[in-house]
C-alpha cells in the first residue's frame, strides 16, 4: 500500500516516457537531418565542378565563327567524370550522382549543369523515395566574340 502513496515511481516513468518518445525520435530526426543537408551540400559541390567542367568542353571554333557556345563530343564525360570525382564520399555510401542535363546560355555565356542522387539508401526505409537534383552554374568570362 505504500507504493501507490510514494510519488518518487511518477516522477521516473514520467521520464522514462518523456526520453522514450520524444528524445529519441528528436535525436534521430536530428542525425538523418545532417545526414539530408550533408548530401545536398556534396551534390551542390559536384554540379558546380561539373559546370565548370564542362564550361571547359565547349567548342572554340564554333565560337570563333559563329558566336554559339556548343558543347563538343567532351562535355558529358568531362562533366561525369568531376561528379563521380567530387561524390566520391557518398559513392562509398551507396549513393551516386550523376548528370542529367546541360545547358548552355549564349545570352550571357553560363553553362548551367543539372546533378541528380538518389539519397534513398541513406535513410530507413519508412522514408519515401528522396531524389535531390542541383544545378551548377559556371559563366564564362574570357571568350570574346
């Protein structure tokens, strides 16, 4: 009869409850968070190499003769390869970006690159689908026309 009396047993399943239901999803959500953010920020660094490296690949000679910025037979690969270069913590993860679209600009001479990574794998599998795409964007200053 004195154990329903003695309010020390309230004030402990109180927290027990309290850290099982709200510290413990809280601290998850927190962790998966980063781990969203951390990934956006590696995809975001690799489209803008991928920009850049592509902005590389386009072909002079046209330039020279026409004024059109067009990529040559390089672009894609040359793109490619500094995704997979600059992805490569993620590849180690499961999760591989890669390039979707390309685009250049002869109004103001930017080359824009899309990136796109399937996160999925990162995070558990009550979580849908979670596609990223970021676009790098490298504008081209020393060709003259």
């Amino acid at each position: 009869m004195r154990l329903w009396r003695d309010r020390r047993g309230y004030s402990m399943t109180f927290w027990a409850i309290f850290i099982g239901v709200v510290m413990v999803p809280t601290l998850a959500l927190a962790i998966e968070l980063g781990r969203y953010f951390y990934a956006i920020a590696e995809v975001q660094k690799a489209a803008d190499a991928a920009a850049v490296a592509a902005s590389a690949e386009i072909d002079p000679k046209v330039f020279q003769d026409t004024g059109s910025l067009v990529p040559t037979s390089k672009t894609w690969s040359n793109a490619q390869s500094y995704v997979s270069l600059n992805t490569a913590g993620l590849s180690a993860k499961g999760v591989h970006a890669f390039v979707t679209n390309i685009q250049v600009s002869a109004g103001d001479n930017t080359v824009y690159v899309d990136v796109s990574a399937d996160l999925t794998i990162l995070f558990p599998s009550v979580v849908p689908r979670v596609l990223v795409t970021q676009t790098g964007i490298a504008k081209l200053r020393a060709i003259t026309h």
